[in-house]
C-alpha cells in the first residue's frame, strides 16, 4: 500500500513503485486534469506541482514522490497565484481545444507563486517545456502578465 498526499488530502492506493505519478493520479485515483501527451517530459501536458515545483508527472515514478505535496490542476486554484491564473484565463478566453491547458496552468502558476512580476524572459524560460498545438501563446503569455499585475496588457 502506498500514500501520497494529493490536494492537502492523503490518498492509498495498490500500484507498483515504478508506475509514473500521471497513471496514478489518472487511472487509480480518478483525477484526469492532468493529460498524457507525449510520455517523455517534451511537452508538459502532464504537468503537476511537487513542493511547488513544476514537474513533468509521466516521467516521476511514483517511489519518487513519498511524502512530498503533490498539487494537480484540480487543487492549484486554492493557492493565490493559481486562482490569479485561472482568472486571467478565463478572462482572457485563452483556451482552444483544451488539451493542454491544464499544463499550461500548473506551469503558469509555479511561475507567479516564485516570481510575482516576471518579465518576458521569465516567462519564456518557466513556460518553453508547455507546447500547444492550438498556438494559443499569445495568449498565454497576456494571461500571465494580467494574473501578475492585475491589468490587461
Ligand atoms: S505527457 Fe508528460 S511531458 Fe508530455
Ligand atoms: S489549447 Fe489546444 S493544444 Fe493548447
């Protein structure tokens, strides 16, 4: 049996040690924000918090984890700069098909909650490892600089 700590809540669960956070999180524990694109960390579809960090959960097995505080698309919106960019989001209507979003979110979040008023370069090197098929990075990008300030650009 294992636990982890998901969302402020413990979770058990049967799986083997080396199964990756994201089938965990997916197929045993029913939470399926967080997407599979690619499988090998290139394209941050999958992307959750552990300790607040950004990582790539398709890649992180889940004896990795042990008690770290894992945060998914479905509890960032409880931390200030996570609910800061869900607004912005919807606000600014970035959103196309969707796929990678939650990605693109968790990402964005991680990003403002260590540096609250990131200029372009910041932004670029926090948010290069989320690709979006639907080009929605203009937008992305103007959602993260009102969820910062407050204003739309
Ligand atoms: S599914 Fe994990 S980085 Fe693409
Ligand atoms: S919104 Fe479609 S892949 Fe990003």
């Amino acid at each position: 049996m294992l636990t982890i700590q998901v969302n402020g809540e413990q979770k058990s669960f049967e799986a083997p040690a080396d199964m990756p956070l994201l089938w965990v999180l997916r197929d045993i524990l029913g939470m399926t924000g967080s997407k599979f694109g690619c499988g090998i960390a290139q394209c941050g579809a999958c992307t959750v918090h552990i300790d607040g960090k950004p990582v790539r959960s398709c890649v992180l097995p889940i004896s990795a984890v042990r008690d770290r505080a894992i945060t998914t698309i479905e509890g960032v919106g409880a931390s200030p700069a996570g609910a800061k960019v869900q607004k912005a989001w919807l606000d600014l209507e970035v959103i196309q098909c969707g796929y990678c979003q939650s990605g693109q979110i968790m990402s964005a979040a991680a990003l403002l909650a260590a540096t609250p008023n990131p200029d372009d370069s910041d932004i670029d090197a926090a948010m290069a490892g989320n690709i979006c098929r639907c080009g929605t990075y203009v937008r992305i990008r103007a959602a993260i600089k009102q969820a910062a300030t407050g204003r739309q650009s």
